[in-house]
C-alpha cells in the first residue's frame, strides 16, 4: 500500500480524536501458508478497531508497510513530519518492534506539545495469539491520559521512550 494512501476515520461523540499512524512492523504481517513467509498486505487497524469495539474518534493513516528493521532515516523523516503536522494532539503509531526505541528517539527530539505513543507486536495480529490487539488498546489508552511527550506501550505498560529497551532474551520490553 503506498505511503498516505489509505485514510480511515472512526468518530464518536465527545473525544478529541487521536492520529494513527500506520508503518507495518510484525503487527500488519500475513502469513504465506504455502511459502511459510511473512508478507505485508494491508493494515489490520479498523479490524482490530471493530473487534475490540473501541469507541474514540480516531483517524487512520497508512505512512509504510515495513518491517523496521529496513526502516531508514527517511522512514523515519516521513514518520516525523507526519507527527509535526498532524492536527491531532494526540498520537498512536504501529511500529515493529525491533527499532521502535530508534523512532521514539528521532520524535522526541523533533515534536514537542503532542503524546505520542508507539507500540507494536512481537506476534503477527493473523496468527490469533498476538499480543497486538491488548497492546493497541493500551496505546489508546495511555495517549488520552498521559502528558504530552514520546512513549512506548507494551504489554500493558507504558515507558518514556529513552528509559525502554527490547529485551531479546524475553521478548518483552523493559524499563532501563
């Protein structure tokens, strides 16, 4: 899907909508049963939306359908000006998991006045034991209740984005 492509809005009445970006990462990968590869195809965000019946105005924008580990400077320049311009205040972005530390970083240092919350998956949404449906919620969440700044949201929790690391060993990410 090309960058800024696909635009969808979900509103409801009485909340400050919140900006997702879409950038792929094991959240948005599908599964080739034939190959046994990963592959992007489109973003499972409004599905996921659906199914956990959320009920915020949010505006979805598909930025890339990358892994992150091929993300680039530029990627992330797009990922940046995106955030800088957007009218919302309030910001969520889908993110594989394995450099999502190195974007937080480049946005704290470009945004200043907006919540911005990464999460992402360490199993893809298709496989149905994902943890990206629960870390979606609490991205949701954790960017309506905390103060303007860069996070990242995981497994329930939340961590400012330079005290955060990927812990390999357990597949969770830890505070540092």
């Amino acid at each position: 899907m090309a960058a800024g492509k696909a635009m969808l809005q979900v509103r409801s009445m009485g909340s400050e909508p919140i900006r997702i970006f879409v950038t792929g990462g094991t959240f948005d990968k599908e599964y080739n049963e034939l190959t046994g590869e990963l592959y992007f195809q489109d973003s499972h965000l409004p599905e996921m939306l659906r199914l956990g019946r959320c009920n915020l105005a949010v505006e979805i924008r598909t930025l890339m359908m990358i892994d992150s580990l091929e993300m680039t400077g530029e990627d992330r320049e797009i990922i940046l000006q995106q955030c800088r311009h957007a009218p919302e205040s309030r910001i969520v972005i889908t993110h594989g998991t394995d450099t999502l530390t190195e974007t937080a970083a480049v946005l704290a240092k470009g945004v200043q006045g907006k919540t911005i919350v990464l999460t992402g998956a360490m199993i893809p949404y298709k496989f149905g034991s994902s943890d990206g449906l629960f870390n979606l919620g609490s991205a949701l969440a954790f960017a309506q209740t905390l103060a303007p700044g860069v996070y990242v949201a995981m497994n329930g929790r939340y961590f400012a984005w330079d005290r955060v690391r990927k812990n390999r060993q357990t597949g969770m990410f830890e505070e540092v």
